[in-house]
C-alpha cells in the first residue's frame, strides 16, 4: 500500500488536498502550522504495516521515550528538514527533508520507506529544483 507520511510544517491545508490526489495521507503538524485548518492534525502518530511499527514526531528531540522498549522500527521526523537516514540501536530514524520551498541551504527532497516482510529500509531522494 502507497501512504503519504507529512512529518508536519505542512503550510496550508491545500498542500494536503494535492497530496491526497496523489495518495493516502497521514500527516502531523508541526510548530510551523498553526490557524484553526491545522488543529485537526495530531502532534504524533503511531502507523502500523503489518508488524512494522513507525512512530512520527516533528521534532525528534521532542522524542521522549525510548523506541526500542515501545518496538518502534522507525521513527520518521521532519523539523530541521535536513535529510537523513540512520539507525541506531536497531531502529530506523529518517528525515525525509522537505520537498516544499527551499529550506536554508538544504536540498529539496522526500524520503522513502521500503516495507517488506518485517524488513524496513529507507533512500533519500532529491528532487530538481
């Protein structure tokens, strides 16, 4: 199944109705949304596919737990809009950067997760400007 995940900072709520014509879409606010159209957005999400768990938070500093004892596979954040991939200590932590205006001097680019059979990998992709 095709999901769009917004990792909040969305802008404005017509940036969701293009994304839904696209796909699905689960998406957070972040501290950049505000206005009565961004109040039905939630601060964190838990997805599940199949046995895969991700966990989505803006701001991953904000974190607050531990995701190996909440067995989160993956945690998806979005506030420095920096792109990024690592794992540590089993779990999978992507910042898919920001594929709106440019941010700073960051690239424009999405992420994409890969879940298959309980395996979970993730690629950067920037986009032409």
């Amino acid at each position: 199944m095709d999901l769009i995940i917004h990792a909040g900072d969305i802008g404005k709520r017509e940036v969701i109705d293009a994304l839904q014509d696209i796909a699905p879409v689960l998406a957070i606010k972040g501290n950049n949304d505000i206005g009565g159209w961004a109040h039905r957005f939630p601060e964190t999400k838990l997805v599940k596919s199949g046995n895969t768990r991700l966990f989505v938070i803006h701001d991953v500093n904000e974190l607050g737990c531990d995701p190996v004892a909440r067995d989160y596979q993956v945690v998806v954040s979005g506030h420095s809009h920096k792109p990024s991939v690592s794992t540590r200590d089993g779990v999978l932590f992507v910042n898919p950067g920001s594929a709106g205006p440019r941010r700073f001097k960051l690239p424009i680019a999405v992420g994409k997760l890969f879940i298959e059979d309980n395996q979970v990998n993730a690629a950067i992709i920037e986009l032409p400007v």
